[in-house]
C-alpha cells in the first residue's frame, strides 16, 4: 500500500513538472525547474497538487477493488 502511494504521488509530481515546464509553447526555452520550485511554494498550487494526489490514490484503490 505504502509503495503504490508514494508511485502515485511520484507519478504525479512528475507529470505535473512536465506540463509546467512543456505546457506553453511560448515559454517553452525560459520556464526552468527553479520557476517550478517558485511555484510549489504557492498555498493554493500546494492544494491543487494534493487534490490530484487524492484523487489518483482513489482511482487507484477502487481501481484494484474491482480488478
């Protein structure tokens, strides 16, 4: 259980890197893992992440109910 949580919030941070620094085609060259870092530090971005976390860990566990 341990492990399928933190490859859920690993999975997810890394997905969420690669939109941030990929998403936009205009900033494509300038946006750097520092700006990423900036942004982890916004409250509001921080409960975002979570709730994606959350929601990932529940299609997962309801996922390997049925399965």
């Amino acid at each position: 259980m341990i492990k399928t949580l933190v490859f859920n919030i690993l999975l997810v941070i890394t997905f969420e890197v690669f939109m941030f620094l990929n998403g936009q085609k205009k900033y494509r060259g300038y946006v750097t893992l520092k700006h990423y870092i900036l942004t982890l530090k916004m409250p509001i971005y921080q409960k975002v992440l979570m709730m994606k976390i959350l929601i990932v860990s529940f299609i997962t566990v309801i996922l390997n109910e049925f399965i």
